[in-house]
C-alpha cells in the first residue's frame, strides 16, 4: 500500500530483494484519462502505467495530450472502448514518434466509424524491414487525419476494409519515405495542406478499376498551394484511381501512369504541371467547364510508350505542352485525343482540333 503512493518518473514502482526501487518495463497499456487531465504524464490516466518503453504498444480510448517526446512502436484505438472521437495533441512542441517495431500495422483505426485526429508532430521512422501500414480495421466511415505535420522516415502504406475510409492531411507531409495508397483508401489533402517539402513519392497501389479496390485521391488544397511539388512524383502502379485536383495551380509535378489507367479531373486552371511518362496505360484528363487552362511543362523528352491521352470536356488552346510547338513530338501527338480528335500543337504549345 505504501508503494501504491510512491511515484517515479510517473509510475509505480516495484521494490527488489535490496530495498531498492524500480520501474517494470512497461510495454502495452491503454490511455483511459481515469486522472482526467488528458496527459500523457499522469500515471493515473493510464491502465498499466506510463508506457516506459520505446516498442511500447499504445491503445487510447479518450483525448490525449502528449507533454514530452514520446517513441512507441504502434498507437491505436479500440472498437469496443474507445471514444468515437480521438484526438492527441501536445504541449511543449512535443512529438510523437511512430517505429512499428515488432508490429506491421504501427497505426490503426479500430474504432467503427470512429475518427482518430493526430493534431501535433508525428515521425513516422521504422525499425523493421516488413511492410508497414495505416490500417482502417473495421467498418463505417472510419477517418485518420494529420492535421500538424506527418514526417515520413520510411515507406508507409495505407489500407482499408472498404473504400468509404478517409486518411485526411491537412499539414505538412515531410521525409522522404513514399506514402503508398494501396487498395480501398480515399486520400484527402486538405485546404491547408502543404507538399512543398516532402521528397518522396505519392503512390496509388490499390486498384480494381471501380471496384471496392479502388483508389480516390481528392486535394482540396487551397489556390496556389502545394499539393504535388515541382520535381515531386504522382506514380500510379494499379488501374483504376481517381485523382481530382480542385485548387488552382496546385498540382506541379510529375505523373507516371505505367501500364495503367489513371481519371485525372482538373477543377480550376493549373499554371505549371510537370511531365508525364506512360507505359501501355492510358491518362484520362477531364478540365471542368471553368477550367481555361492547364499547363504542362514540355514533354518532347518524355517517355509515352505506348499510352495514351485522353483529353475530354476541354475546348481549344486550353491544353498546353511547353511553351512551343517543340513541347511535343510528332509521334506524342498522335497518342492524344482531345475531344475524340487528334489534336495539333501551335506556336505557343496550345492543344486544338483545328
């Protein structure tokens, strides 16, 4: 009873042969905020203790501030006790760290329908070599959002039980590890997202067409914004996503289609769009009514291979390749349809029929 009033470092100790105290490694316990405070610090909002190990697995069932830098290697919710709303935030610029270590899902959504907001620094920098990743594990429209910074050390994938699930960005993405959209995730980058510094590649992997495979990609990133940077890679690696761009000169790097069959819908003009590189797939570019003009950058070097462009709901001199009738070649031209019509390139790289 004596040690149960006994703090140290923010646990209970234990007490060895010697009279000397000690912490138990602690490396699983659920944040039930029993202490009602919120924080991470107070042993008492905790089932087991204070997670004292930095492979820790972290089950949290109730709004979280994280007041020091912590390392675990999974964070998670739970169906049957968590609250339908989680947030963790953090004081003292504090950040969270995710490893994965001994685990292949450091990040699940447990909760049905539930939502988990991450609204503070998160790391995610991996220990193992095995596929990691952001795990939608139950029904409904579950959501994960990151609305601070998500920082990606090393590739994480994300996936889901049905395609009504929502990872939301709406920081900064930064690392240089890819974000892998695999199958039954809608991605959805939000008004004050931020792309301008994230070295790695955004990558669809799921697929099926329209199936409940498929992959959605939706940024809603604000005029003049950074959804993809200049130089940065949209690499498309299984048929059927849906990708729409709704801010305007957002979108400004590169697309890979490969083999596959990408729909790219454009809702306001885009100034500088990067290249393309097409296997045997084919770019289906739809321009909303609005839409005046989107500019890709010169593409003559660019390998098209066998592809295709399909080019639809765009009038004349709305399509542009470079800054002249060098930013395609001959044979590129002939790989496009605007309309329905192989189009022709005139002195200021403008697409049209006539």
């Amino acid at each position: 009873s004596q040690l149960a009033k006994i703090s140290l470092n923010g646990s209970t100790p234990l007490i060895n042969s010697s009279g000397q105290l000690y912490i138990s490694n602690i490396s699983q316990s659920t944040f039930t905020n029993a202490g009602g405070d919120n924080l991470w610090s107070n042993a008492a909002n905790w089932s087991a203790g204070i997670p004292t190990d930095n492979n820790a697995k972290v089950t949290v069932d109730a709004d979280l501030i994280v007041d020091s830098n912590k390392t675990v290697a999974q964070i998670k919710n739970n169906n049957s006790t968590s609250a339908a709303s989680v947030t963790i935030t953090a004081t003292n610029n504090s950040v969270l760290t995710i490893t994965g270590s001994g685990v292949t899902q450091p990040i699940q959504n447990n909760k049905s329908g539930g939502s988990l907001d991450f609204d503070l620094p998160v790391v995610f920098d991996s220990s193992d070599n095995a596929t990691e990743t952001l795990r939608f594990n139950s029904g409904a429209d579950q959501s994960i959002t990151f609305s601070s910074s998500l920082t990606l050390n090393d590739p994480l994938t994300v996936s889901g039980v049905n395609k009504n699930h929502d990872l939301n960005l709406d920081g900064s993405l930064l690392g240089s590890g890819n974000l892998i959209l695999g199958a039954k995730t809608q991605a959805n980058f939000g008004a004050s997202y931020d792309g301008s510094s994230y070295a790695g590649t955004l990558t669809t992997a799921g697929g099926g067409g329209n199936t409940n495979n498929q992959v959605t990609i939706i940024s809603n990133v604000s005029d003049d914004g950074t959804f993809l940077k200049s130089g940065g890679l949209l690499n498309v690696t299984k048929d059927g996503a849906k990708i729409t761009v709704n801010g305007a000169n957002t979108l400004k790097g590169n697309i890979a289609v490969g083999d596959y069959n990408p729909t790219l819908t454009i809702n306001k003009n885009q100034s500088a769009v990067g290249t393309i590189t097409m296997g045997s797939g084919t770019l289906n570019l739809s321009l909303d009514g609005d839409v005046t003009s989107v500019a890709f950058a010169d593409n003559s070097s660019s390998d098209w291979g066998t592809g295709s462009l399909v080019i639809t709901n765009a009038a004349n001199n709305e399509v542009s390749f470079g800054t002249d009738a060098n930013g395609l070649t001959e044979s590129q031209l002939a790989q496009i349809t605007l309309g329905g019509v192989t189009p022709v390139i005139n002195s200021s790289g403008q697409l049209s029929t006539a």
